[in-house]
C-alpha cells in the first residue's frame, strides 16, 4: 500500500471528547465544527500555540461550566 503524501502547512491534530462535548452554561457543547474553526484561524502558528488558542476557547465557550473530562490535544504540522 502506498503511503498518503502530506504537504507543507497539512496539519494534524488530535483531541479527545472533552474538548469536543464541553458544554457552556445552556449545555450546548462546544463541537467539532468550532473545533476546526479554531485551528484553521491559528494555523499559522506553533503546534503549542494552536492547543493553547483550542484550550482558551473551550474554557471561554463554556464559562463557569465546570470541566468533566480530560482534554487532550496532539498537533503534528508537516514543514
């Protein structure tokens, strides 16, 4: 089997379901959709700075909601 070739600025990232199924105060879950519309808009940056920028927004999406699982974040950038 040939392998997929990966291309300069092709990202990959990896995230539990506790970034994903965080939910704000009206138990609307943070979800996939914001999840990637984050790391498109902090795509440029380093793989540190994107997890901290999905963190940031998470915890302000989902305000004094309480955190009931554990967020895990990978980010592999092909150069």
């Amino acid at each position: 089997m040939e392998a997929t070739k990966r291309r300069p600025r092709d990202i990959l990232v990896l995230v539990t379901d506790g970034f994903v199924e965080w939910a704000n105060p009206g138990d609307e879950e943070f979800g996939q959709t914001r999840i990637e519309n984050v790391i498109r808009a902090y795509r440029d940056l380093p793989s540190a700075r994107i997890i901290a920028e999905l963190y940031a927004a998470v915890a302000t999406f989902a305000g004094a909601s309480p955190q009931l699982d554990d967020l895990t974040a990978v980010v592999v950038k092909c150069v």
